[in-house]
C-alpha cells in the first residue's frame, strides 16, 4: 500500500465528537431448539450460524449439553452451552477461531455484552511497601466476532462499579490509552485499591470501553467491461468505479467510495488502520480472483474518497486485459464506522 504526503490529512486531527450511536454494534443472533443435544451438535450449529469455527475435542463432542436458544447472542449461547457441558472457551488464531476444552480447574470469569465478550485472565498483588498499600491489577482479554472489524480500542475501561465479597467499595485508577488490535482480540487492564486479605473476592467489576469499528467489510461489485462511471450502492456505502484504463504498461483504477455522515475520524498516524482493510479483487471469467493490494489516496479529500490502484499484466497469472467481457471488479472496504461505548460486568473474579 503506498500513500502520498497528503493521504494523511484525510485523518488529520483529534478525534471529533459523534452523535451516539443508534444501536450497539448488534450480536449475531442464533437459536437451537433440539432437546437433549450433545456438545457436538449444538457448536455445529452455531459455528454455521455466527460463521465462527468452533473447534470440539473428541473427549467433550458427546458430552451432554440439553440447551436450547432462540434468538440469543451468539457469545452467550456458547458459554451456556460450554457450562452445560462443564468445558470452557478458548481462543486460537487471534481470537477468529474458537475452541472447547475441559474446564477442570480453570477459574476464569467472563462476560458477555453484544458481539463481544469480556473474559477476566489473571488478578496480580503488589505491596508498595514505600507508600504502605496494596494495589491489584485485573488483566483481561476482549475479544469479538471476527466480522466485526475494530480500528481503536481502549486499553482501559472507565470502571463504573468495583466492590470485594463484603460489599466495600474499591477505587479504581483512571487513564488509558488507545491501540489499533490486528487480530480479534485486545486487552484491559485495571488497577484496583482498597481489597484486603479478607476481600475474598472481587464480587462486581463493571465498566464500559470505546471501540471504533465497522460491522463488517463491504464488497461493492462492477463488471469491469462495462461503460464509465458505473456505480454500486451495498452496505451504507456508494461506490464509483470512474476509470479503468491502461496507461503504457501500467493499468489504473479510479474508485470513489461515499461514505454516511458523522464517520469517526483518526488522528495522521492511525490513517493506515483503517486503510489496511481495502482492496480491489479482480475476477477473470472462470471467477479466479487476483487480490490487488497496492493502492495511493491521492486527495485529502473524504468526501468522497479516492482510491486508485496500478498494476501490470501477469499473463502467467492469467491477469490480462481485466477490461474484457466476463472480468469484474470487486472493490472490499469496510463498512460505515461506528463509535460504540461497549458495557460488561464481571462478578466472582478471584483473587490470588
């Protein structure tokens, strides 16, 4: 991917203040209604529904499970389902591929709040013996449904409740940061005071984070051979493919992409997480796809943006003349971005 001097204007400045967003980025909701299903079946068929791949050891696919959804979130449904069966989520491949296994002595507590899930991993003591108090910080892991692209995220939650097993209220450290996750997984940490020796535990940690994500990518489709400017409108977004054209031994393609008002924005250095995720597909009569990943933004200009690709001809490859009768371009992108305030509570979170 090359970007000129001016691409970064596009994301120039601090973030701006959004309207609320009309809903929370939605869960995908599944339902499984035969009685008495074994482990097995039931991922089976919320792997199928979510398109997340759920991975079931031998020893737990007969294990007994006899629940039943409609409508749930999918998060939800499979840790119902993992606890029916007395087995537990894990996460593999950066969070895009989900796995069971036994729980045996694992104490890890988790909580679910629309496409994401919010699992606590470890709780670590220190004695700061110079200030003569203990302090304690919660690690935890957030992580979502991979469809759900995120570009920023919080490294800290703003904690609106914290309190031990005896109902004394903790106080939590403020500040944090934001970081752009490559995979589908991000982690919070909090630190608390105030617990003791007979805390016990931590009864409730709840909170919120910010995300800045898109629900999914977005592939906007043209038949290449097809007379300029054709246009494509799909998933809150409209496309232009303005010229396709051969330029001595280079190709060019023009893209305008429109997107709906109110888009966050991303300060100079953040512009290429967003950008990561666009690219130009070509598909030659038989449908074999050559990815092109090369492209410059050549205006500062949103609204709308271009995007232009170059490539030459690959005849090994079969990448000649995409203008002919058959080829199409399919431009990927993601969806209309959304600045989300995500809610969990964690209850029962031991300590060490």
């Amino acid at each position: 991917m090359r970007m000129t001097a001016l691409t970064v204007l596009l994301f120039a400045g601090a973030l701006v203040a959004q309207p609320p967003a009309a809903r929370p980025l939605a869960p995908t909701a599944v339902s499984f209604a035969k009685p008495n299903a074994v482990l097995g079946e039931v991922c089976a068929e919320l792997s199928k529904a979510a398109g997340v791949p759920i991975e079931v050891p031998p020893n737990l696919l007969k294990a007994k499970c006899g629940v039943t959804f409609k409508a749930a979130p999918f998060w939800e449904a499979l840790d119902s389902a993992a606890r029916a069966a007395d087995a537990r989520v894990v996460l593999s491949n950066g969070g895009r591929t989900v796995a069971l296994a036994p729980r045996g002595k694992a104490r890890d507590v988790s909580a679910t709040s629309g496409a994401f899930r919010v699992v606590a991993q470890s709780v670590t003591g220190r004695a700061l013996l110079e200030l003569g108090t203990t302090v304690h910080e919660v690690q935890m892991l957030v992580h979502w449904e991979p469809r759900v692209r995120v570009y920023r995220i919080d490294t800290a939650p703003k904690v609106t409740e914290a309190t031990d097993a005896n109902g004394v209220k903790l106080e939590a450290a403020t500040g944090g940061g934001e970081v752009l996750p490559t995979d589908a997984t991000s982690e919070l940490r909090v630190r608390l005071s105030g617990l003791t020796r007979g805390s016990e535990r931590i009864k409730a940690l709840a909170g919120t984070f910010k995300v800045v994500a898109a629900e999914q990518l977005v592939a906007l489709d043209f038949d290449a051979s097809a007379k300029l400017p054709a246009k494509d409108e799909r998933g809150g977004l409209t496309a232009v493919l303005k010229r396709f054209e051969k330029k001595d031994d280079l190709w060019e393609v023009a893209i305008d992409v429109t997107y709906p008002e109110g888009q966050p924005t991303f300060q100079s250095f953040q512009g290429e997480w967003w950008l990561r995720d666009n690219r130009l597909v070509l598909r030659d009569p038989t449908g074999k796809a050559h990815v092109l990943g090369d492209f410059e933004v050549p205006s500062p200009d949103f609204r709308p943006l271009s995007v232009v690709y170059r490539f030459k001809e690959d005849k090994a490859a079969g990448l000649v003349n995409p203008t002919a009768k058959g080829w199409r371009a399919v431009y990927e992108t993601p969806g209309p971005l959304r600045e989300v305030t995500v809610p969990f509570e964690l209850k029962d979170v031991p300590l060490p």
